[in-house]
C-alpha cells in the first residue's frame, strides 16, 4: 500500500497520524508520503519518522515531498488535515467581524457566517487537491479531518463525484466517555447510533447489545443528575489557569478528569434543552451544536464556549506532539484495516454524501451517518424514524450548504449572500453585502476568487 498524509508537516496530525499507522499490522511493508507546503516543517516530522522506524524496527518505509502530484502517483489512501493561513487569527475573524455586524452566532467555525467564511476559503483549496488524486490516483481514497466538513465534503461530491472522499470527526468520541458513566454500563454492552449533519448530529438509538432492550429512556431518566456537575471546558481553564498545564485533547478517546464542575451543565446548555425538548441526546457540545441554530444565543453556555475557544488554542500549541507515540488515536488506520481485511464492522460516525440515508434530506447533501466497513469500502447506514422535528432542524440548515457549494463552483459573491440570508442564524438584512465586501477585503488571499 501507499498511504499519503496532506498536510504532515503539522506534528500533531503528521506524527499523530504515523503512530496510528505503525500500530496497524495489515499496513506493514507499506511505503509513507508526508506531503506538505512547508518544508521546513515537513523535513523535521520526516526526520521523527525515520527516526521511529529505526527505533522499533518496523517494517515500514518514509519520504517526504512538497510536490502534491509526486506524492499521489500511486496512492491507495489519501488522509489530508489541513488549514490554509493563520488558523486562529482567520477563526478570529470568522467570529467577530459578523458579530460587529450584528450576527447573533455563537462560535464561528462551522455553521453560521462564520463557518461560511471558512469554507469559501478552505474548499477551493481541498478542490484542488482532489482534482489532482483524480488526475494521478482516482482510485484511492481520500479520507479528509479539515472543517467545516459537512461544507467540504457537499461541495467536493458535487465537483468530484466517483471521488471516494468520506470525512472524518471524533465528536462522536464523547458518546463513549458519557454514556458508560452515566447507565453504569461496559462500553462494549450497548450499541447506540446517530446521524444527522457533522457537528449537528444526535444520538437516535441505544440498545443493551445481548438483550436489545431500549437504554434512551434511561438515558432521559439519568441525563440531568450526570450532567449537573460534568466537567466541562470552563474547568479545563480555570485549571490551566492556576497550573499552567493543560491536561485534555481533541482526540477521540475523550477523557474523564473524575472531578466534579463548578458550572451547571456546563458547554451542555443545548444539551439540556435537547433533552427537554426534543427527547434526543446531541453528541456534541454547544459550541459546534449552536452553530446552527437561530436561537441556540439564548440558550448556550457563552462562557464555556469562550473557554472552549481559549482552551482549544492551548491545545493545538502546547499539546503538539513532536514525538511519534505507538498508539491509535483516530479512527482512519481501523477503517483502512477494515477495507483491507473486508471487516464488516460497524463505524459509529463517517460524512458521506446522503443518497437516501436520511430519507427527508435531498440526496447532495454530505450526512454524518454510521457506516459499514468492508473490503467495497465505506457504507453509509440508513437512519430509520429520525423524529420531524430533529429533521426539521437539519432541513433549515442544508439550502446554506447548497449554496456555499454553488458560490464556490461557480465564484460568485452573490450566491455567498443568499446563503447568508438563507441561514437560520442571521436575522437582518442591512449590512450583509457590507460584511461580505470587509471579509473578502480582509481576506483577499483566499477570498478574492468571488465575483
């Protein structure tokens, strides 16, 4: 085989992603491209890797290249993490400028005028790199973990077709680290599944595995006494804050400090109403969760989201692994040995396009659904009896997709706007051409494209 990492010179994703490979017996005897824009960095995460490899005689063989179609003739697996400029300085942006404007949205990664932004700038570059795997390897699959997905993943399906391109996202991680604690239950007892879009996804069905029997009433029952004083991100701060020391990750084995929250349902207020509400249990927290809804602003905890978003720049800074570790962090290595292997085991959460997995959203959309791994690849499994009013949340949601993809195709600032007015999170009309026309100003390098 031969596996290529976009986006390697990040030693986080780059030495991450080699420690989940080299755990993988079925990729032994497998050749590595390290592929990235700067090569200063991709020469120091090549150098680890040798060094690795040396290190505990493992059968695998290294390069690096900054030249993207060398690095694609004859890939069988694309992995690509990428980001284009400063990462949080654009984040920065995505988020305030349309608050300055007065947009009521409440992170700005995702969803939002914020996850717009993004995607217009991130998208055409992940555009041209499929365009050239379908030019030198079509065949391979691309497995890609850069957001906002659920806009990447629409738009590259509509450009790119036959690409076999499936997103990657750990947020159903925390399933796994609640679920357990709070049903007092093994992990490997229950079978739970969600669906929905990436970030806007909730849990549908939990089931005891031997027995079948139904665990979400339990988890209605329990839900409110679990989730009082789970600890949330404002502890995580307020930690680091008195220690210096940041002690969580983004990875997906979510981890369980043990310690109690000073905060009420903290980074769960969405959650909470979820809950009330709509009886579903969201997989994910209110910073991503809220991205997508017009009244999540009433309702989110704003100082965990603001933690989160303080926390989550440590994070990628101080937790930067310049070390390769033995160990399967993420999900891909498994799905790739399980392609390889003709598995037929169930993955809990891929974005793929839709094509009747969710059966009331149009079929274009990319859905994040669980999937079937075997040896034909990755095979979305239809979500059966998703509740109106969940499908109502999620059908508000895709015109915005529909027309990101449509302005990026096609280069047209007109179309970024009507996705501003189609999204549930804007609520005024006056200034909107006046945000567009700043943020393509600001961001010109990547932006500039719109006409």
């Amino acid at each position: 085989m031969k596996i290529v990492l976009v986006g390697a010179g990040s030693a986080q994703f780059g030495c991450g992603t080699l420690g989940d490979i080299f755990c993988s017996k079925l990729l032994e005897g497998s050749e590595i491209s390290l592929l990235d824009i700067d090569a200063q960095s991709l020469d120091k995460v090549l150098r680890i890797a040798k060094a690795s490899i040396q290190q505990h005689g493992l059968k695998y063989t290294v390069n690096a290249t900054t030249d993207r179609r060398l690095a694609f003739k004859g890939a069988d697996f694309i992995i690509s993490s990428i980001e284009v400029g400063s990462r949080f300085q654009l984040w920065d942006e995505d988020w305030k400028v349309p608050q300055q404007y007065g947009v009521h949205q409440v992170y700005g990664e995702n969803g939002g005028p914020g996850g717009l932004f993004h995607a217009l700038r991130i998208v055409p570059v992940i555009l041209d790199i499929v365009k050239d795997a379908m030019d030198v390897c079509p065949d391979a699959w691309i497995f890609n973990y850069s957001n906002p997905m659920t806009a990447i993943c629409t738009t590259v399906k509509r450009a790119y077709p036959q690409a076999k391109f499936v997103g990657m996202c750990h947020e159903i991680g925390w399933l796994s680290k609640w679920l357990p604690r709070m049903l007092g239950m093994k992990e490997e007892d229950m079978h739970f599944r969600a669906a929905g879009l990436n970030h806007f996804s909730c849990m549908l069905e939990l089931k005891e595995r031997k027995t079948g029997k139904d665990l979400y009433p339990s988890v209605r029952e329990k839900a409110g006494a679990f989730f009082l004083r789970e600890p949330g991100y404002s502890d995580l701060w307020d930690a680091y804050r008195e220690t210096g020391v940041m002690d969580e990750s983004e990875a997906y084995s979510k981890a369980d400090s043990g310690r109690k929250s000073r905060y009420e349902w903290a980074d769960r207020h969405l959650v909470k109403f979820m809950l009330e509400n709509y009886g579903l249990l969201p997989i994910t927290t209110d910073s991503h969760f809220g991205e997508y809804l017009g009244w999540a602003w009433d309702v989110v905890d704003h100082r965990g989201i603001m933690d989160f978003y303080d926390a989550y720049k440590v994070m990628l800074a101080q937790n930067t692994r310049h070390e390769i570790k033995l160990q399967t962090s993420e999900r891909v290595i498994p799905i790739i040995d399980g392609i390889l292997s003709n598995a037929g085991f169930e993955e809990s959460a891929v974005n793929v396009r839709n094509d009747g997995l969710i059966a009331d959203l149009p079929s274009w959309i990319a859905v994040e659904v669980p999937a079937v791994i075997d040896k034909s690849g990755v095979n979305g499994i239809a979500a059966l009896e998703v509740p109106k009013g969940y499908l109502s949340l999620l059908r508000g949601y895709c015109g915005v997709y529909d027309l990101t993809a449509e302005a990026i195709i096609h280069k047209k600032k007109s179309y970024v706007i009507q996705a501003l007015l189609a999204s549930p999170v804007v609520h005024q009309t006056a200034g909107l051409e006046a945000m567009v026309d700043r943020m393509i100003a600001q961001q010109h390098k990547w932006l500039g494209y719109l006409i």
